[in-house]
C-alpha cells in the first residue's frame, strides 16, 4: 500500500523538521543492496535485516524512514542515516 499524498504533503522529520518525500527508486535499491550487504543499521544500533519497500528521506536527504504498509514509520530509534546510499 503506498503512502497517501496528502499525509507526505504534511510529514515532517521529528529531528530535522525537514519535509519529506519519498525516496526514488535507484535509491531504494540502493539501500536494500547495502541491507543485503550488512551495511545498514537503524538509528539504535541493531542491524537492518529485511529489505524495505517504501520509504521517506528528508529533503536535504540525511535521514530515511521506512514506510510499512502505507504508514510512515518516524521514531528516531528506526531512521536511517542516508549518507551510505546518496553517495554511491
């Protein structure tokens, strides 16, 4: 289920207050490929294990949130630092 647009046209990043937008797709398979590789982990520490199949990044594009079943999935504990994926 993908994410209602006029809930991304008011989402923001709880750390950054940046808005949001959904992350493309040469970068989501990006991510999954460093997910794949063991390279990501969530904010807390703990690995990455299951590829994600929606997800948000902030607009100055540090930080990623995934999206599971249309739901935006914003704790801290559970971005993503995006530093790994826009710079391949």
């Amino acid at each position: 289920m993908a994410i209602d647009r006029k809930l991304l046209e008011i989402l923001r990043c709880p750390i950054t207050k940046q808005p949001l937008k959904l992350l493309d797709s040469t970068h989501l398979e990006t991510l999954n490929r460093l997910i794949s590789e063991g390279e990501m982990c969530w904010a807390d520490g703990t690995a990455v294990t299951e590829p994600i199949t929606e997800a948000l990044v902030t607009d100055n594009q540090t930080t990623i949130y995934e999206v599971e079943d249309g739901i935006p999935v914003m704790l801290e504990d559970r971005s993503l630092a995006a530093d790994l994926i826009f710079s391949q």
